[in-house]
C-alpha cells in the first residue's frame, strides 16, 4: 500500500492510498481500528476494504494485507521498558498512552 493517508471518524480509521492488484494499480479504501497488542505492539484491524471505491474486497485478500501491515508499530524495537495501555483516535491525530 502506498500513498496513505488516514482519517479519523468517531472509532474508526479510514485508510486510503493505492495498491497493486492483479497487477494493476488502483485505489483503496479500508476502514477499521487501531488497537494495543500486549502493550507492546500498535495493530491495524481491518474490517472493511474496497477498491476504486466501488468493489468490496473479499477477507481472502484483505487477510494478507493485514498481516504484512502489523504490527504498525512495536515498542520492543526502541529497547526502551516502554508499555502502551490505551489508544485514543483524535480529529488529526493518533494518541498513543
């Protein structure tokens, strides 16, 4: 996925920006949430997806790109006794506690 950019709506997260499929570059939108994984790791769960704003995305490719997203982000790399408890979404930004 290139290109992105996120929007924040109440509890969800739209993301939009562009990807390859079947070998052709098209636009997509995906909406889910940001959760904590053991206070450790940022996780991006997509619940919905489509592409060029019309075509749903089937789970059987939204699936793979979840996981070559996640984790978005992951505490242990920074080697610093750091946890995350708490992930707020506000009207531009992500507040992570």
């Amino acid at each position: 996925i290139k290109s992105i950019n996120c929007e924040f709506k109440d509890d969800k997260i739209i993301t939009k920006g562009t990807i390859i499929l079947l070998g052709v570059l098209m636009k997509i939108e995906m909406e889910g949430r940001f959760y904590i994984n053991d206070q450790q790791e940022l996780i991006y769960e997509i619940k919905k997806a489509v592409v060029n704003n019309v075509i749903p995305v089937p789970e059987s490719v939204i699936a793979p790109i979840r996981e070559r997203i996640n984790p978005v982000f992951r505490l242990q790399k920074l080697e610093i006794p750091l946890y995350m408890t708490k992930v707020i979404a506000g009207e531009d930004r992500l507040i992570l506690r």
